[in-house]
C-alpha cells in the first residue's frame, strides 16, 4: 500500500508521489516570542512525515524557514536592554527556536534558511514579477495584482470578487484592488503596525525595524513574497510538499501559490499538508490570546517522549486539545511502551533467553505490529493507529515475560531471544525512528543513575571535608569503594571511576 495524503489543494485524498529524493517545505515560525506546543505540533508532525518517508526508502530534503523580518519582531525592541535592534529581538528567540527543536528530538531540516539571509532572491522574484505583469509599484511599495492570476483563490476556495481587503488600511489607498497583497513595503514598520503589536512602551519613539535598497526605494519585504523566494532558492520551482499550519491556508499559502507560479509558470506545489490547531480552554494556542505552553517549560515538566506521544494521539489534518485528560493519556501510553520496552531487553539480555525457545504467539505479534503499524502510516499518517500497533505489542511481550517468569523452577522454561529481539527491534525502529520516541536500554539507564548517585555522594563527601569532618569523608570514600566506586582525589577535586 502506498502512501496516501489528504491534499489541500485537491481537497481530497490522493496517493502521495514523488520522483526521486522528496522536497519538503515547512513554514516556520515568526520569531517573536518563545515557541509553544501549538507551534511545535506542526514541527512534531513534519518530522514523522520526514522520518516515514525516509523509512520507505525516500531521500527528504527538508527545508523549514525562520521569518526574523516582522512588525511584531520590531515591537518588542527596548524591552530588555540587549534588544536595540530587530536584528536582537530575532536572534534571541531563534536560538529558543532551535534549542527546542533540539529538545523534541526533531531531525535537522537540510537547512533553516532566514529571510535576512535572503532579500537579493526576494527583489529579484519581485522584479520577475514586475516584469511579466503580474505585480505594479506604487509610492515606493510593491503590489500583486490578484486579479491578473486567474488560479487566485484555487487553495482556499475563494473567488476575487469575494475577497476582504488584504493588509494594512494605510496601504489602501495605493493599491488597485483592496484584495491586493504587498510584496515589497515602502520604508519601515509603520508606527500603526508597530503600536499594534507592542507589548511595552517605546517612550515615544517607535522602532521601525530594518529595510534594505531596492529598485522601488528603502523598504521592507511582504510577508508572503518571503517563502516563495527561500522555498525555490533551496529546493527549486516545484515542491514535492509544502506544509504548514491550517491557519496559514489563506492568505499567506494562497498567496505563496499566485506568486510563485506566476513567476516560474511551473506548479509551486504536488502537495499541500495541513496541520490542524492546537486548542488550550477552548481556543487556539496563542501567544496574543496568552493560553500557551511555552516547549522549554513543557519539555522540563512532561519530557520529550510524553509530548511526542500526545502530539501521535491525533490525525494531523484534525484539531487536538490540550488537556489534563489528554496528556493523562499520552502518560501512560507511554509509560506502557517504555515499561514494556524495558522488560524486554532485560530479559533479551538474561541467561534466561534461550536459542531454542521458541514463543509462535509473540512472533506471529511482532509481525502483526509491524504489518498493523504500516498501514496505519501509509492510511494519512494514522498515528493514533500506528501507536495503537506498537501498544498491541506491548501485551504479546509481557505475556511472554510474564508466562516464563511464572513457570520459572521449570528447567525447560526460557524467554524466546528471537521473539524479543525482534520485538525490541521494532520498538526501536517504528517507535523510535519513526515516531521519534527515546528508548533507552536499562542498563543504560543504570549506569547513568548510578553515575547520578555517586555525584551526590561526592558533594555531600566534599561538603564534610570544607567543615573539616574528614573521618566521616573517609567514611563516604569507603562505602563508595565497598560498592565498586573507585575514588580518586586530585587538585580539581574528586574523580571517580566504576571498578
């Protein structure tokens, strides 16, 4: 069964193709704040995408921008005082961007291209589409002429004539349709857009972010002109998938089509994802409604596996809500697979895996998971389903464990190695690879705990020797040493090693 997708654009499901490596476009964040779980829900869902696509045999290029050009970056100049620029408030909060990425386990995209980087291509595609007729300068700023691209409204199913005046009022008066969008503004931020977003006051003087020459003047570049011009840079005229969040279809993905196309005469995209919302009390996650989660913080409270475990609880086309309940579940749906995981490789790595032993209902399990999981996959990635797989072989394991734990004073009695290292296997690799889960092998766990311990009892050692309490520190190096810790003491301090 191949892979099959619910594309935007057709409005349907279709069968996913590609020829040759897949070139995937993911629209990033806005980079003005720390990123919440709504945010990351789309990254979580790209990179399963990502890591399925590349289980199948695809080479993924994967490409995901970072907008660190935006009144509502502007807006938070001067609120500390190491932001005096666009430029601060953007670089600090990309930094937050990329250490959560980091956190969530998400593999790295080819490249996280930013639109500083990238305003030469940005007043070249301009001019393309200055040029073929399609955009017009007015007052120093540049316009798309919706009405000359004759697709406008394909995405979002929305007819011209119907469409609300798009940006902001003071750009009305210089556009020929209301509905017409900036590709290139004149100037900077303009104080309306900059009071609009400020979280502090400015002290009367509006910060009015970077603008860079162009052939229309010192200006800024459209918010929508952006992506098309990073997407083709790095991965060419045509997409294999553009995905982004649902909010994004109109008009900014609506927008990315019209002027790409325009500009190449080629189809910007084969296929348009979209990643539903993330709801907290009801609404949206948002950081301007303040019903977020920030990552980092959830990251310490809920870890890496609990969060990518609750993100796999919901289609990626649906909305999901975040709750006491939901992450409830995502809890012990994930403390089901890492216990299981665990006594799985315990006893893979026993005297008590025998060769010979043989368990037909485990194995038949193993292959049924795998089999259950896939299609889940290729069914518009079913995750929720695809879980439920590796939850099914949760039970067919710890049955087994469970059954030869029982009859152990029989001497016939063994775990069946083949049957839980091919379960361990797929754990690692559906549940690991693909789902992006962190399994880790108890003893490397111990290890890790004990090594946790040791540098407890060393400062509580060190302590006793500044208060000159040296016979109760000797006691501390003993008990250490009784255990298998070996101590030795330098001009840096203690250094230990396990014997």
């Amino acid at each position: 069964m191949s892979l099959v997708v619910t594309d935007t654009l057709e409005d349907e499901r279709v069968e996913f193709t590609a020829d040759g490596d897949v070139t995937l476009y993911v629209c990033g964040l806005t980079v003005s704040d720390d990123p919440h779980l709504g945010h990351a829900r789309l990254w979580f869902h790209a990179d399963v995408l990502h890591r399925w696509l590349e289980h199948v045999g695809y080479d993924v290029r994967h490409v995901e921008n970072v907008t660190d050009v935006n009144e509502k970056i502007t807006a938070r100049v001067g609120e500390r005082d190491d932001w005096a620029a666009e430029r601060d408030v953007a670089e600090t909060f990309t930094a937050t961007v990329f250490d959560s990425m980091r956190g969530l386990n998400l593999k790295r995209a080819e490249v996280y291209p930013r639109v500083t980087e990238h305003v030469p291509e940005i007043v070249d595609l301009v001019e393309t589409l200055i040029a073929k007729g399609y955009a017009y300068e007015s007052n120093g700023s540049v316009y798309f002429d919706v009405t000359g691209f004759d697709e406008y409204g394909k995405l979002s199913n929305q007819d011209v004539e119907d469409l609300e005046a798009q940006g902001e009022p003071d750009e009305r008066s210089e556009k020929r349709n209301p509905a017409d969008f900036a590709l290139w503004k004149a100037d900077g931020v303009s104080e309306a857009a900059a009071r609009e977003h400020a979280k502090h006051d400015h002290g009367g003087e509006t910060p009015s972010g970077e603008t860079w020459d162009s052939p229309w003047g010192e200006g800024r570049p459209g918010w929508h002109v952006e992506c098309s011009a990073m997407s083709t840079t790095h991965l060419g005229d045509t997409l294999d998938i553009h995905m982004g969040g649902r909010d994004l279809v109109f008009p900014h993905h609506e927008n990315e089509i019209a002027q790409s196309e325009a500009a190449t005469s080629e189809a910007f995209a084969r296929h348009w994802l979209h990643v539903g919302l993330l709801e907290m009390d009801g609404e949206k996650m948002s950081s301007s409604i303040g019903n977020f989660w920030t990552v980092p913080d959830a990251l310490e409270e809920l870890g890496v596996n609990v969060i990518r475990t609750f993100y796999a609880g919901a289609a990626y086309r649906s909305e999901q809500a975040l709750t006491e309940e939901t992450i409830a579940e995502a809890e012990e749906r994930w403390e089901r697979l890492s216990r299981t995981y665990d006594r799985a490789v315990e006893a893979l790595d026993s005297t008590e895996a025998s060769a010979k032993a043989a368990d037909s209902d485990l194995r038949e399990a193993v292959e049924t998971a795998r089999k259950e999981f896939v299609a889940a996959m290729n069914d518009d990635l079913n995750l929720r389903e695809a879980t439920a797989a590796l939850l099914d072989l949760t039970d067919a394991v710890n049955r087994h464990v469970d059954a030869v734990d029982e009859a152990a004073a029989d001497a016939d009695s063994a775990y069946d190695y083949r049957g839980l290292r091919e379960a361990v296997e797929a754990f690692e690799a559906l549940g690991g690879d693909v789902l992006g889960l962190q399994f880790e092998s108890p003893s490397e766990g111990d290890v890790d705990l004990a090594g946790e311990l040791v540098e407890l009892v060393l400062d509580v050692r060190a302590a006793e020797r500044e208060a000159g309490n040296y016979e109760r520190a000797d006691e501390l190096r003993d008990a250490l040493r009784e255990v298998g810790v070996e101590i030795e003491d330098g001009p840096d301090g203690a250094t230990y090693r396990f014997e």
